[in-house]
C-alpha cells in the first residue's frame, strides 16, 4: 500500500514559482537560526554575571523554545495541528501543576518564588509556558527513534511514541531541576528530596502529566488528522532534535564556577554541593540527553543541510 504523503509537505499552488518556494525555505532557515540563537544567548545569560533581570532571561530562555515549537510546528504539522498541541500542553500543564501546589499530588510538595514572573493563581505563566517548546521537541525525537517499519502495527507505534516521548522530556527535567529548585530557587521542594534536594515523586509525575499530554495529541492525530500519525516519516525532525541537543549542550555550562556560595541547603537544612548538583546535570545531559540525540540522528534521514524545512 503506498504511504500517504505527510502534511509537512509545502502546500503550494501550481502557479507557486521555484523562486517563491526558494525564498520561502530560505525565510524559514533564518527565522529557526534566529531562535537557536536566541535559546543559546539566554543559557549563556542563566551562567554570566549580568544586570540584566533574571526573569528576563528566563523568558527569551522559555519564549525561544515556545517559538521553536509554532514555527517549527506549523511548517512540519500544520497551523492548525501545532495549536492543538500547544492548548493540549496549556491546558494540561498549567491544571496539574496548579493541583500540584495546592495539594502535593503527583509531584510533592513545593511552591513557586518570584524567580518564574507573573502567575496565574499558584504556577507562573512562564513555567505553563515551558511545556510546549520541550514537549514539542521531545515528541520529535521520540518520533524519529521509533519510526515506523514495515513490520511495526499502528497501534504499537500509537502508544510507543507517547512512552518514549514522556521519557525524553523527563530525562530534560531530570538534568533540569535540582539546578532550577536547588541552586537557583526559581521554585521550593518543601520536604527537600534525594536527587539533589529534588523528591523522586517529582520525575514519576512528570512521567504521568506529559504521557497524559502525549496521549490526547496522539489520538487527535489519529482520529482528526491521520495523514500525520501515518508518515512514514518525519521531514525535518531532525533540526527538532537539534534543538533538544542544544538543550543538552548548553546545560554543560552550569559547571562553569560560581561566585557564591559553594554549598546550599534545601528546606530540611540539608546541605548540597552546587558542584555535585552541576556536575550531575551534566551527566544526566551528557549520558540520557545524549544517547536519545545519538539514537534520533541515526535512524533520520540524511538532510539537505543544517535546517531541513
């Protein structure tokens, strides 16, 4: 049976010139160079000595990966499939984060500082924000590791996909967090915890709320768009997985030495050493992070260039 052609495809009419195509894809290419660059200048802002307010650096850091996602996105899906996901990760993120605060359940009890910026009611704006570039990024991977072989059954390759993808992101979170809470108090574990004054309860809720994410957008592809979900390919995943590389790379720069203190304590009083923290970020960065990019850039296929759009 041949395979339906993906949605990725430019949706060009037949009096489009090759010119205009050309202009197009090129257009394309800086607007994705423009956000590598800016997600880059933001985590090397998060390591420098700067008068620059850090809410502000956390914003290009999370507004970046947030336009990687839409831009990339609505080249690769379609407008209309790419705003889906993003209400899907909004909705979804922002409910169980916000039980999340309230009551403990599912990741443990913390609470959010001025660090994030403005909330809506217990989580900040951004922190909502946040889900869609990473968990955008992430199902790209996930899609690219797993592509569908002649052998494979759409239902297997329906419910693998969410797995690794809820994996993938988790892995992020855990290189993430114990620098974010721990070091940088952009939010509080109230009972500290044992990865680095981060709870373990922290990673099993993730792996629930972004499976859960994962899970309604793969069944809206499967029932409202199916030519996605039935690609037997992912036309320019490979620059996604870039960016989830780039993630990876740049968190190698938190082991750079810090001016204060080089102990700090979690809420239980608990002392951690910040280089114990940074360097196990790293590894996390280097080993998880790095296998998946390793795994994705070897079962895609060969582009064109550094941008495939």
């Amino acid at each position: 049976m041949t395979a339906m052609p993906g949605p990725s495809a430019p949706t060009m009419s037949t009096t489009a010139s090759p010119a205009y195509a050309g202009r197009r894809a090129a257009s394309l290419r800086f607007a994705l160079l423009c956000i590598f660059a800016g997600y880059t200048c933001a985590r090397i802002l998060e390591v420098s000595p700067t008068s620059i307010p850090h809410t502000a650096i956390v914003a290009l850091d999370v507004v970046s990966a947030l336009a990687f996602a839409l831009v990339h996105g609505a080249r690769h899906y379609g407008l209309r499939v790419i705003l889906v996901f993003t209400a899907i990760c909004s909705v979804i993120g922002n409910i169980v984060e916000n039980i999340g605060v309230a009551t403990g359940f599912p990741f443990g009890r913390y609470y959010f500082v001025e660090l994030m910026g403005p909330k809506l009611l217990h989580v900040p704006i951004l922190l909502g924000l946040a889900y869609i570039g990473m968990a955008y990024v992430a199902w790209n991977v996930a899609s690219l590791i797993l592509a569908p072989s002649r052998t494979s059954t759409a239902r297997l390759h329906f419910l693998a996909i969410p797995a690794l993808a809820s994996v993938i992101m988790t892995a992020w979170d855990l290189a993430q967090d114990p620098v974010w809470a721990t070091v940088l108090h952009g939010w509080i574990w109230r009972d500290g915890g044992a990865w680095f004054g981060v709870p373990l309860s922290n990673y099993c809720g993730w792996l629930a709320t972004v499976f859960s994410i994962y899970t309604l957008f793969a069944l809206y592809l499967r029932f409202r768009a199916p030519r996605v979900l039935a690609s037997p390919g992912i036309p320019a995943a490979r620059t996604a997985v870039l960016f989830y590389a780039l993630c990876a790379a740049c968190n190698l720069l938190q082991i750079l030495p810090r001016p204060d203190s080089a102990l700090v304590a979690d809420p239980t009083g608990k002392l951690w050493r910040v280089a114990d923290i940074t360097h196990a970020s790293a590894l996390v960065s280097v080993l998880v992070m790095g296998s998946f990019v390793a795994l994705a850039l070897f079962r895609a296929p060969r582009p064109d260039g550094p941008f495939t759009v």
